[in-house]
C-alpha cells in the first residue's frame, strides 16, 4: 500500500475507525431513529465509504497516464467524502435525521450545507476518473474491463443516488427524541418511511432507491473479484489462460451486473419491494440469467479464440510494403559515365 494514493488510504481509515466506534455506539447508545440505531447510518457509511476510498487509492497508482490529474481527483474525492460521511455523523449524534430534513434548526442547515458541498464532487471526481481509466489499460484486459464497468457503475449508482430526493413528498417524522422534523423528499417511492429490512433497513413495503444506489456504487468491487478470481482459476484451467477469455468472461459479468443494476432501479421506481418482486420483474430477472447462461459458454468458445488468434496473425504476418528502388546517377556508378 505505499505506492497508493495517500489522502484517499487516510480517508478509508478514518471510515473503518468510524464504523468500529459506530459498532460500538449501537450497544451504548439506546437512541432509537425511525426505529433503528442511530449510529446504524454512520456504520453503513463508513464502512460502505472505506470500502470505495480504498479502491480508488490502489486503482489511482495503476494510472500511467495523467497520474497528477488523478492525484488531484483522489484528493478532492477523500476531502468530500469526509464532508458527506461527517455530516450523517454529526446528525446522528444530535439524534436527528441527516438526509432529506427541511428544519431550521443549526443542526439541519449544517448538514444540508456540508451536503450540498460535498455531495456533487464525489460524483463528478467518479466521472472524470472513469474516463481516465477509459483512454488506457491499468492492466491485463480482464482487469480493465472490470475496472472500466465498474467506475461506469459506480457513476450510475450516484446518478440514483441524487434522484433519491425526488422519491417523496413532505411529511413529518419524530427524531430520537420525540421532536419534529420536516422531511422533504426520500428514497422510497410508494411508502417513504416504510417498514425496512434488518441491517439495510430497505423498504419492505414500496421501492426503494437505497438498492440500485448500493449495486451501482460497489459493482467495481464485485468485478475485480470476478477478474482475480479468473486469473486464479486460470493456473488450473487451460482455456482461461488466454487473457482474451477471461475478459470476455468479465465483459459477460458487467453485463450481467449492469442488467441486475437496470433492472432494480425500475423495480424501485415502479414502487415495488425488492423481496416482493412481481411477476414482470420476475419474468425480466429470468430473461437476464438466460442471457447470461448462454453468454459464458460462447465467451469460452475455441472458435473466438481461433479467429481472435488468426486475426492477430493477419497482422502481424503481412510483411511491410516494397520500398521503390531509386537508380542511382551514371556518374555514381563505377565504370560508368
């Protein structure tokens, strides 16, 4: 970890200090909010920001091509997320609701405003890195496949995070400690503040734009590890020796992962749980994992191989045009005059 992009590593830190003091938190704090801990939010967030920070911080020290320009993002991004992360602190230690609170009380006008500074360079940051990564390989063409779906993910997930405000209506909540608050906009769409999951706290009772937003943002994680599990299994299967195999077969599973991604954001926005999926959304997941089935098999086809292989030959075996023979003067020729 010397080599990686330093602000960024102190960032992840900082986020996974975070979430064991929020672990804690949980057992010493009995505050309740909107019927869960209030240190919960703080704990998903750091961890859920630790995670991404750390990422970024290894996949900034494999650019080779405007790796001062990506210095600068990787900053500006850690500085954000320290922003955006402490704000949900702040308002989870006063016991009050951090996202989508119209109040005017100071704690609200804080966190709005650090919200608002912090929220849109971390998606811009996200942006301009994922077309650095675009216009070079950071690596064998399996990795960079995964690496480029992956940010492309990840900018999608903060795109419907911003949506998220415009979820819901106003409506009043109570705080941790009976108060009032104004919310105005939410992630649910259908049943704002409905029954949730454990842990994720998603809706159990109308969409919820909470779970695209996580699909979208940790998709890079998920095809890195589908690209290094790959390069494991290719010491023992001979097909996946071939780098053009296995970035076939991480191009097939960003594809698979960008379906699931699409298709829970319409199951969110149509206001449908995502553990009570109608028969449309079941029908549409079953199109997708048929498409997938079919996709592995011809991505590890000989014949891709052969013809990827003959074309390389192609190329490589034409040999350079004749350069024209220039006649020399008579009076350069020996004997000649």
């Amino acid at each position: 970890m010397r080599g990686w992009h330093r602000p960024l590593t102190a960032n992840a830190a900082a986020m996974f200090a975070l979430a064991l003091a929020s672990a804690v938190g949980l057992f010493a704090d009995d505050r309740l909010l909107l019927g869960e801990s209030v240190w919960l939010k703080p704990l998903k967030f750091g961890f859920a920001m630790g995670v991404y920070g750390l990422t970024l911080a290894w996949l900034l020290s494999r650019l080779r091509e405007g790796r001062r320009l990506g210095w600068w993002l990787g900053t500006v991004f850690a500085v954000a997320g320290l922003l955006d992360v402490g704000a949900v602190v702040y308002a989870a230690a006063h016991g009050t609701v951090s996202h989508f609170n119209a109040n005017a009380d100071p704690v609200a006008r804080t966190v709005r405003t650090a919200f608002n500074i912090g929220v849109l360079p971390l998606l811009l940051t996200t942006l301009v890195i994922a077309v650095l990564v675009l216009i070079q390989r950071t690596g064998d063409r399996a990795l960079t496949v995964a690496l480029r779906a992956g940010l492309g993910l990840a900018v999608a997930g903060m795109v419907v995070a911003v949506w998220l405000s415009n979820g819901a209506g106003p409506r009043t909540v109570a705080d941790a400690d009976g108060h009032p608050v104004a919310m105005t906009g939410g992630h649910g769409i259908g049943d704002p503040d409905g029954n949730g999951m454990a842990v994720t706290h998603w809706s159990t009772t109308g969409g919820d734009l909470r779970v695209p937003h996580f699909v979208g943002l940790h998709g890079i994680q998920v095809l890195l590890l589908v690209a290094a599990v790959l390069g494991l299994l290719a010491a023992r299967r001979g097909r996946l020796r071939d780098e053009r195999v296995r970035a076939r077969l991480t191009g097939v599973a960003a594809l698979g992962y960008t379906g699931v991604f699409a298709l829970l954001t319409w199951q969110a926005a149509r206001g449908q749980s995502v553990v009570h999926p109608d028969g449309q959304t079941v029908l549409a997941f079953a199109v997708l994992a048929s498409l997938i089935v079919v996709a592995v098999p011809v991505a590890v086809s000989p014949r891709w191989s052969a013809a990827g292989s003959a074309a390389g030959r192609r190329r490589t075996s034409t040999p350079p045009p004749a350069r024209p023979v220039q006649e020399l003067p008579r009076s350069a020729v020996p004997g000649r005059r």
